[in-house]
C-alpha cells in the first residue's frame, strides 16, 4: 500500500519534473551554499536547446517588476502542511449541495485546490481589496527593515545617494499589493479550464499594475479586453479627475480554444420585445398595422432604456418575427463579389445593385431568397436588403461599457459597498452558459457571487455550482455588524447566502424546489497528521511513546476523508454516504470511487467487503489493520477481488 503524503505539491518540483522531461540533456547536479548536492539545470545546455538569448543580470529588458517579486514565486510553489475541515453545523444542506464556502486564506485555500479542481473551474470572478495604501489582512511574511528594502527598490545609486523621495505613489504602496495578488492569480490560473476565464474587479490605483501583471501570468495574447463599469457616481473633490468607474479586466486561460466557446451576453430587453409583439397579435388577432404601430411605439418610449442593437429591430413581418434591416454591399473590392441583379417578387423587374456588388455569393444569395431573408422595397429602384431576426440574434458582443448606479444591500446584512448582484449575474452570464459550470470568488467577502449563481439557475434550470473562499477578517470592534454579532466577515457571507437561498426559493415556489440554495462550510486548518507523520527523522527516540497514533487527537474521521479527497482530487461536494461495517465506520465518496475507513481493529471481512465494491480507491489507517495477520492477507483479499483499486494509507 502507497502512503499518502497529505500535503500539497511542491509547485517548483513539478516545473522541475516538466523541464527534465522536455530536455533530460540539461539535467545535471552542482553544490550549494551548504556543500550539498542538488539538483540544477544547466544554463548553458538550456540555450543551446531553445536556440534564443537569454537575459542576465542588469541587461536591459522588456519586464515588469517589483521588489520581492522573487519571492512571490517561491511562496506561490512552496507546499503547505494544511487541511480543509468539514463543519456541517454551519452548512446547508451538507450532504446533497454541490456548492462550497471555504473560510481561510485563498492563498492556502488555492493550494490545497490543486490536485482536486486543477483544470475545472470554467470562471474565475474576483472583486480584490483595492490598493487604499493601508495593511492587509493577507500577511505573506514579506516583513523587510526600510533599509533592506531601499537596498534591492532601487531607489539609491550606486554612491548611496537617495534617486527619488518615498511618496505614497512610490514603494511598498504597490510592492505590498503586487505581492499579495501576484502569488493567488498564478495559483488560480490553474483552477482554469482550457475554455474557462478570470475577471477581476479594479480601481484606478492599480489599473494598470494589474493589467501587466496579468499579462505576464495569463499571457497578453489571452487578454479577452476590459469593461468599464460606470457607476454613474462620481467621487467627491479630488486633485485631479473624478473617477465614477471601475474596471474589470478580463483574460482567458487559452484564447485558441476560448474561440471556438461564443464570448457573447444577452441582449437585455430582446425577451419583453417578443413578449410584446406577441401581446399585440393576439390582441388584434393576426399582424397588422396597428401591430406594427404599437410596437414602434412601444420602441420609442423605451428608447433611453433599450441599446442601440435592440433599437434597430422595430420591423415586425407577416409571421410575427421581429427584425432589421442589414446592407449587403460588399465592403471590399467590387470585382470579388457578385453583381447579379435581384429579380423584384412584384414588379418583376431587375432591382437597383449595389456599387461594389454584394457581399455574398451568388449561392448564398439564392439560400437568403429561399428562406425569406432579403427584404424588397416598394419597386425595383431601391437597393434589397438583408432581413435580421431578432429570435436569431438574442445575443450580442459583450460591450466595453457597463452602466449600472445601483447599490446592494447584501439582504439586509451589514456590509461596506457589496458588489451588486445583477453586475455579478452580467459578468457570469457571458461565460457560464450551459448551466453546469463552476464559478470560483477567492475574495468572497459578501458573497454576492453565490448570491448571482443561485438567482441564476433559478431563472433557467441551470445547476451552476460556486465555490467561494474568504479570509475570516474580524469586523471592526465598533462598527454595525460587529453590534449585531458577526465576529467575522466569513459570518456574513455565510448568513448572506442563507438569507438569499431562502429568499429565491420562496419566490420561485415549485419551479425551483430542486434548487440547489445549501453549501459545504469547510475551515482550513492546519494538517490533521502530527509532525511525526512528516518528519519522522526529527522525533527523539524517547518519545516515541507520544507518537503511537500520527493524528491529532482532536480530529475526527471526517476530516481525514475530507484532506485525503484532497490529496486524491475527489471533488470536495461528492456524495458521501457513511455506513457501518462489521463495526467499522466507512466512508463511501462519490458513488463508489473512494472508500475509506480510519477505524482501528479492520478485520479480514472488512476488506474484503470494500474489496468487493471494487472502488477506484481504497484508504485506510496505517495502523488501523486488526492484526498482522490483516495486514498480510491485505493485498491478496484486492487482489482476488479488486485488482485494479488503488490502496493508500495514511
């Protein structure tokens, strides 16, 4: 039996790996700073392969960075020893939700995601603490004294004389931030589908830092563009510009395959615009023109609320289909396209051609005339047109302006500046169209995202899952939600999502009582292994004795399953069915795949029984197994039984 490492990859030893595999030639060994050997890639071999130059030292290049930005990546590789803990008494629904809150730092949180959503996660969508120059709340360990960090921020000559002065736009201001999103955005990157795409919400204090940032990470070439959000609300007296808008900047894991996916949103008032000529035709019994005058009406007094896209069907023709009319001049050169003449269906006679031809083919033409897709007009002296249904164009590009000035109360909850969940359900609705993704917030804080998906799938049948991660920040000692008893942001969120749920149900009565509105609460923590289970060199031989068991005493079955699904990359919201066998309390994970018991005294029959059920894995304690005998007939009981099954302990 394998024994499980319950603890997350090492990131760099995974790049390491890639690298040896793609050029072994360049693999080599050399002695650190310690006199020890390790293990090293050499430079030299490395160029000699990829045939281009490589930038050393002070060489002058095209680069963003920032001091400790070294750092970041060590950290953002570096393994933890951590663990998600189950807590079913803050949870909804636990057993049958699809849905997850995680309370903990998303940059542990992110970690521990790895193995299990690595390459499932079809959108990322965050609203980070903007850059307002004070602490955060996510301590990275990036302390330096002022003098270690004027060393390496450039701000001395080599003399030691001083270049510029420290103001509050120079130096840590944005180091501290960059550090902080640097680490979680190249952790997230690969939660991402090959078709998934991040947007992130951001002031006009980071902007730009953001933008490059994320084209380093995401790649420029994968920047999907950003949407300015015109909150229609200025901000007071400053030096300079009035800002009233926030941007969200959008990338996408892999433009190549993203492409193939329709990057589009809803056209806002296309379903009232059919709802309404259908209200007009059977008022009037058939289409006519008090139809077709009605309807242009009603265009007209919605014309500061519908978009210029929708303003354009007004034409209503005999079957009651809403449309537009398109020019199908060709926009290139007149020899490359057809210049016959359409034959009027009335007068019979050849109609007016455009000046450059048109932009279809000649075949494509007859297709258009078959299907009643060219508009005529009174005779053949005017130019034919191309007809548009509206039923055929209920979406459109996602625009680089959004306007929306309302605010969200978070149901009632005390909570500074939510984001509002109709931007929310705009931003998720271009990308989660099917109705079965899964939507990541790592900085949950009202958790306005849940709030969106749920409105979401009640509104269409879809079962979009979220999965929402927030550190759990203390409310200031004085404010309002601290006086109505949340300790923490995490309270909030949490009460948020239970407020809505009920709320969305009530209203949408028996059309979404299967409406998934439950959540998983899981707590990160540390590993529930003691320190023997890693370092088992390190422990005195005296006190063995202390260390008979490897788990700590205060954690339950159920969280071993839950930092072993980890490990093996079993959804963290699979089905887990608990049953008793011969004494043994086992664990049945998403419908067979996973069985685990961590009981002690396993007898034979208890192996054999899960050996029977041929899962895909097989986990146990190490020292769970009833005596040696047990331990002997282990493998020859899954190898008559279930060959194929994975056996780990821990």
């Amino acid at each position: 039996m394998d024994k499980l490492k319950m603890q997350t990859a090492n990131k760099a030893d995974e790049n390491f790996r890639i690298l040896s595999e793609l050029f072994p030639n360049a693999v080599t060994e050399t002695i650190d700073e310690n006199g020890d050997v390790v293990r090293a890639i050499d430079k030299d071999v490395l160029m000699q392969e990829i045939s281009v130059k490589v930038v050393e030292g002070k060489e002058e290049r095209y680069q963003f960075t920032w001091p400790d930005k070294k750092k970041s990546v060590l950290l953002a590789n570096a393994p933890i020893n951590k663990t998600l803990r189950p807590c079913r008494e803050e949870s909804v629904d636990f057993d049958t939700t699809q849905n997850l809150y995680i309370e903990g730092d998303n940059l542990e949180v992110l970690k521990l995601l790895q193995e299990t959503y690595l390459g499932k996660i079809k959108m990322i969508y965050i609203d980070p603490p903007y850059n307002t120059g004070n602490d955060f709340v996510y301590a990275d360990n990036f302390a330096q004294t002022t003098d270690e960090y004027f060393a390496v921020s450039g701000m001395f000559d080599d003399n030691g004389n001083r270049l510029f002065t420290n103001s509050d736009s120079n130096g840590r201001y944005h180091t501290d931030w960059l550090n902080m999103i640097y680490t979680r955005l190249k952790l997230a990157k690969d939660l991402l589908c090959d078709d998934g795409a991040i947007f992130i919400h951001i002031d006009e204090h980071e902007v730009y830092s953001l933008t490059m940032l994320c084209n380093e990470i995401f790649g420029q070439q994968n920047q999907l563009g950003t949407i300015i959000w015109d909150k229609r609300n200025p901000k007071g007296v400053v030096a300079g510009v009035a800002y009233q808008h926030e941007s969200i900047i959008v990338y996408c894991k892999n433009l190549a395959i993203f492409a193939g996916v329709p990057f589009l949103k809803k056209k806002e008032n296309a379903e009232a615009m059919v709802k309404k000529v259908e209200s007009l035709i059977q008022k009037y019994g058939c289409v006519n023109a008090k139809v077709r005058d009605e309807y242009k009406e009603f265009i007209k007094q919605n014309k500061t609320v519908f978009t210029g896209g929708e303003l354009a069907y007004s034409l209503i023709d005999d079957e009651g289909n809403i449309y537009r009319t398109v020019s199908m001049a060709a926009p290139d050169k007149p020899e490359t396209r057809s210049h016959r003449p359409l034959i009027h269906p009335v007068t019979g006679k050849p109609c007016a051609v455009s000046a450059k031809g048109w932009r279809f083919t000649d075949k494509t033409m007859d297709e258009l005339l078959a299907k009643g897709k060219i508009e005529f007009g009174q005779d053949e002296t005017t130019v034919p047109n191309q007809k548009y249904y509206l039923k055929e164009n209920m979406e459109e590009a996602v625009a680089s302006l959004l306007y929306y000035g309302g605010s969200d109360d978070a149901m009632g909850l005390p909570f500074d500046n939510p984001k509002p969940v109709i931007v929310a359900k705009k931003m998720i609705s271009t990308i989660c169209k099917n109705g079965d993704e899964i939507i990541l917030d790592f900085f949950s804080g009202s958790a306005t995202t849940a709030h969106a998906v749920m409105e979401m799938n009640s509104e269409d049948g879809g079962q979009r899952q979220f999965v929402l991660v927030q550190v759990p920040e203390k409310t200031a000692e004085k404010s309002s939600a601290r006086k109505q008893g949340y300790d923490t942001i995490c309270e909030i969120g949490k009460e948020r999502i239970r407020r809505a749920g009920k709320k969305i149900k009530a209203e949408a009565g028996l059309i979404a009582q299967n409406l998934d509105v439950g959540f998983r609460v899981l707590k990160c923590d540390t590993s529930n292994m003691k320190e023997v289970f890693y370092k088992p060199d390190e422990v005195e031989q005296t006190l063995f004795d202390n260390y008979a068991d490897n788990i700590k005493e205060d954690r339950t079955a159920e969280d071993l399953l839950f930092q072993v699904m980890l490990e093996l990359g079993v959804m963290l919201s699979s089905s887990i069915e608990e049953t008793n066998i011969n004494g043994c309390k086992v664990f049945n994970v998403a419908d067979g795949f996973l069985y685990a018991c961590f009981d002690n005294n396993i007898s034979d029959d208890v192996v054999k029984i899960i050996a029977n059920e041929q899962p895909y894995y097989a986990v146990f304690r190490d020292s769970g197994m009833a005596n040696d005998s047990v331990m002997t007939n282990f493998d020859q009981i899954f190898a008559t039984y279930s060959p194929s099954t994975t056996r780990k302990v821990l």
